[in-house]
C-alpha cells in the first residue's frame, strides 16, 4: 500500500493551519476544487476529533514530505 501524503491547509486571516494525510493527492485535489466552487465544507476527523473547514475560506494547500518539506501545493 502507498504512503500517505501530508497535507497542510491554511486559512485567511487566522493563524490556523491543520495538517492532515491523504491517501491520492489528485483525489485531494479534485475534491477540494469542487467543494471550493460550491462554497462547501471540508469535513475530516483528526485525534481531537470531527473537523469542518469552510472551504472559502482556505488560504493555501502545501503538500509535505516526510522532514516537513513542500512539495507541491495551491498557494
């Protein structure tokens, strides 16, 4: 099985940034850029639990390796 992807997503205007792993970033990718044109909601869980993000309001998408580096991301 592939490795996960890390992914960090930021918002405007906060100091907010969540990090999650996906498993196929265009999968990713696609589903974000439809969610976006919809002005929908991205939901994930994560250790603390089920996270929403209004999509609208994502500042940048970066695409990590595993030391934390960029590789790609939609700034």
């Amino acid at each position: 099985m592939a490795d996960k992807h890390k992914v960090k997503i930021s918002l405007l205007g906060v100091m907010k940034e969540y990090e999650i792993k996906v498993d196929d970033k265009k999968k990713f990718m696609k589903e974000i850029e439809a969610l976006i044109k919809d002005g929908a909601m991205y939901w994930f869980k994560d250790d603390k639990g089920e996270v929403g993000i209004n999509t609208t309001q994502i500042n940048s998408i970066e695409f990590l390796d595993d030391d934390g580096k960029k590789e790609a991301g939609l700034v």
